[in-house]
C-alpha cells in the first residue's frame, strides 16, 4: 500500500484549518494594500500580545528571507556572523545572508549536536582582530536545532551574555520556534527576548501556514528602516492581508501550539515504537518534531520501495519530520514497515 502520508518535510502539509479559515474571511471586498489594513495590524497585535512585548513585526513570504534580511540588518558588508557549521544559514540558503547584506561573512563554528556555546562564540569572536578580518557583529541560533535539539533557556541566556560582553547581537532562526516552545514549555517570551535575543524569525509555514513568516525586532532600534529592506528584496507583499490572516487565525486560536505539540508528539510515539529496532539506532536526541536515524542501506532501500520518502542529508542519517496533520495510523505504519524490513534485513 503507497503511504497516503509522507514524513519526509514539515513542508509537505498542507494548511491547517484555522489559518486558511482566516485567509478565507480575510478575502472579503477591498481592504488598503502593503500592509496598511486590519488584518496585518491585527496579526502584529496578536503577535505582541503573545510575546508580552512592545516590538516591531514585519511579514515576509518564506524563511530564507526573514533570516537573511533580519542578520542584514545587523550587519555592515564588513561584518560577520557567528553560526554553527550546520545551521540553515549556512547550508541551505545559497549564500542569502552574504547576498542581501552586500559581503557579510559567516564564521561557522563546528559544533556538537549542533549547539553553539558561549565558549565556542568568544574563541571565534576573540580569534583575531587585525583589519584583514571580518568584524564579528553578530550570533545566530537555531531553536530547534537542524538536528532537532532544542537550546534550553538557560542555554539560550548564557549565549545572550556572552554576545553582550562581547558587543554582539543575537538572531533566532524560530523556523520551528513553535515546536521549541511546546517542547520546554515555555513562554514564547521566556524563550525569546526574555533570554536575550535581539531578533527572532518566528516560522508560520512548517506551523501550518501556507507560506509567510513573521520577523519579530525586541529592540526597536533595530528595526529602523527595515520597511525599507523588505521592500527592495521583493519581501512587501502588496496584498499584505493573506500573509497576515494566517497568523491571526494561528494565535487567536492556540492552533499555533496545539499543531506544535501535535507534531513533537508524533515524533516522540515513532521514536518509541522503532527503539528496540537494532541495528537501527537513534543518533539525535528526540526534542522537537523530527528523528533520525541510522540504519543499513538495505533497510533504507527497502523503506524507499514500500513508497516512503526522506532525507538522507544530515550525516548519512535518515530524518523523519512530523508536522501539524501527521496521522498516528501513518505514523505507525512507518513503524511497521521499519521493523517489517529489520526483519528481513535479519533473514
């Protein structure tokens, strides 16, 4: 039987139901464009509401926008950013941030679990600073992780002090920030600027949106003029109102929580179910939405030919994503099928 649901990407899910009631009653008669209507005041409102703070929301289409305008915007050309050799940035936004702040470097950091530390951020901060080198200027992190680990708040505040002794300032790639906070059950502020972080890209797609993320400046100083950045990087939606609805129907619902927890709870019911699997074996900690996993060719192979698709990208692992609609039932056949190959694999 071919999977009727696949959990290769968070991005194969389609809309969840609160943020495409929201682009439906957001798509009556005419409404003012680029984002002077109700609906984008609306969904900023909401979004300060949910951080508990006075701060500065701007709406973009996809993520590697938010994270690249947002580190730009930080950043002189002459600039760099501190970040771990697997973060997004990094690996998987064809050199975006570099492009859109016209030079600025990444300083990618080799990590363990993917985590920056304070001491791994000051070794490369205090490495040289002779004109021939790029002046560190800012830190980013992942939460969660591309590894699926999530920085524990004390994690994330030890990180922010480390950036204040040595000038720098902190961005949060949040493209599952949802799925963090459901995870330390925590405030989105508690997780955020409470901890220290000047600027956070909040993921609304892989929570169930269609597209749209929300760049989220705690430090009004940092947003000066960054209507301006959106704008020339084709990042002003002229119709604003469709990418602000969505956020909208996600808060005012606690849809954006409820898919998160959903996502991370399905992950941790597949997990279990394939733990006593050997010779498959988990190589990451199971704290967000995501498991991977090691396993011989040939069990993969056989995966591959009962219709199951994933990523093998991440050091020959392969990596299983839950999102807001995963089905338990699927969620088990994945499991079924991963035993039913051990055992052929065993013969």
């Amino acid at each position: 039987m071919i999977p009727e649901q696949q959990f290769a990407s968070d991005n194969y899910a389609g809309m969840c139901p609160e943020a495409m009631a929201a682009i439906v009653e957001a798509n009556t008669g005419h409404v003012q464009s680029y984002g002077d209507d109700a609906w984008t005041q609306r969904g900023s409102d909401s979004l300060r509401k949910l951080f508990e703070r006075d701060c500065d929301v701007f709406f973009v289409f996809n993520g590697t926008a938010a994270n690249s305008l947002a580190l730009a915007s930080l950043c002189y050309s002459y600039n760099g950013v501190i970040c771990a050799s697997s973060s997004h940035v990094e690996t998987d936004e064809c050199g975006a941030p570099e492009f859109f702040s016209n030079g600025s470097k990444l300083l990618s950091v080799t990590t363990e679990n993917g985590k920056l530390t304070p001491q791994s951020i000051r070794a490369i901060a205090t490495s040289r600073s002779d004109i021939h080198f790029p002046k560190p200027r800012a830190v980013t992190i992942t939460q969660p992780n591309e590894l699926g680990i999530t920085y524990s708040i004390e994690e994330v505040r030890a990180i922010s002090a480390e950036c204040r002794t040595l000038g720098l300032k902190l961005h949060m790639d949040g493209a599952r920030f949802a799925n963090a906070c459901a995870s330390l059950d925590c405030s989105p502020a508690d997780a955020s600027w409470r901890a220290g972080v000047d600027v956070l890209c909040f993921g609304g797609t892989k929570n169930g949106m269609a597209m749209g993320e929300a760049i989220i400046f705690f430090d009004h100083a940092l947003a000066a003029d960054f209507d301006y950045r959106c704008k020339q990087a084709g990042q002003l939606a002229s119709k604003m109102r469709f990418l602000a609805a969505p956020w909208v129907g996600m808060l005012e619902s606690g849809a954006w929580l409820k898919n998160a927890a959903h996502g991370n709870a399905c992950a941790n019911r597949f997990a279990a179910r394939i733990a006593e699997l050997a010779p498959v074996t988990r190589v990451f900690p199971v704290q967000a939405n995501s498991v991977f996993l090691h396993a011989p060719a040939a069990i993969l192979e056989g995966l591959h030919r009962r219709g199951w698709h994933f990523y093998t990208f991440i050091g020959g692992a392969a990596r299983f994503m839950f999102a807001w609609d995963a089905d338990p039932v699927w969620v088990d056949r994945l499991a079924e099928d991963f035993a039913a190959e051990v055992r052929a694999f065993r013969g």
